[in-house]
C-alpha cells in the first residue's frame, strides 16, 4: 500500500478566517523615508555615480588625494575607510563575539551576536584584502 505525499492530503483541521485591518490613510511620510533609505543604500552601486576626481595612474593610499588636503571629502572618505576596516569593525567584532559567549554560557540564543561578530571580522578582512591589493599593484592600466 502506497501511502500519499503530504502535500496531497487534505488538511486535518480548518483554518480561522482572519480580517486583516489596513488603515485607510497612507503614511505618506513613512513610506518616502523607505524610498529615501532605498536610494541610499543602492546609490553608491549605481552607474549614474560622479567620480570625484582623477587619480591617475597610481593608487593614494596613506595620504591625501593628489591636490587635496585630508579635510576634503576624499581624504575624509580615506581616512573613514581606514578607521572602519583597522579599529572599528575589529573592535566591535570582539566585543560581538565576547558577548555570544556569554550568552552561549548562560543558555541563551549567541548565533546572532557570533554572526555578527564574524561578519564584522569579515568585512574588516575584505577592506584590508583589498587596500593591500591596491597598494602592491603593479602596471594598473
């Protein structure tokens, strides 16, 4: 005797009916701050982006744009990076990682603080990674 799959078999019970209640009015403001959050996030991937700049051929790492000083924006964006990928994620990775065991040791849910904690350590590796091939790059054409 063969037997159905379950998704064959008709349910064992009924389900309620449920009403779902929608406000008539939409937050106008709410929702044109997901569109506003939505561009920002994908801004930067898009190819309608500006360059700054020209840096010609060699990369400028370790100092200021060429013709700028490091209060312009490039060499703030330099120096946000750098501090992002070498002091903060690292530091925050720790401490991520510190307090999923913690949790881990009192018996409560540590799979998010550890995934955080190594996805931090992960995208501090991947700056890093890439900052290094950048400045050990030779004949970029």
């Amino acid at each position: 005797m063969t037997t159905a799959l379950t998704l064959w078999r008709p349910a064992r019970s009924t389900a309620e009916s449920t009403t779902v209640h929608r406000p008539t009015n939409r937050n106008w403001l709410h929702f044109l701050l997901k569109i506003a959050l939505t561009l920002m996030l994908i801004g930067p991937f898009l190819p309608l982006a500006a360059h700054a700049q020209n840096l010609g051929t060699s990369p400028q790492f370790g100092q200021a744009v060429q013709g700028q000083q490091a209060t312009t924006v490039e060499g703030t964006v330099l120096n946000i990076v750098n501090w992002g990928c070498n002091v903060i994620a690292p530091v925050i990775a720790v401490a991520c990682l510190g307090i999923a065991g913690w949790h881990f040791k009192s018996g409560r849910g540590y799979m998010g603080w550890g995934v955080s904690g190594v996805a931090l350590m992960v995208i501090s590796g991947l700056g890093r990674m890439a900052e290094g091939f950048i400045t050990q790059a030779q004949g970029i054409q």
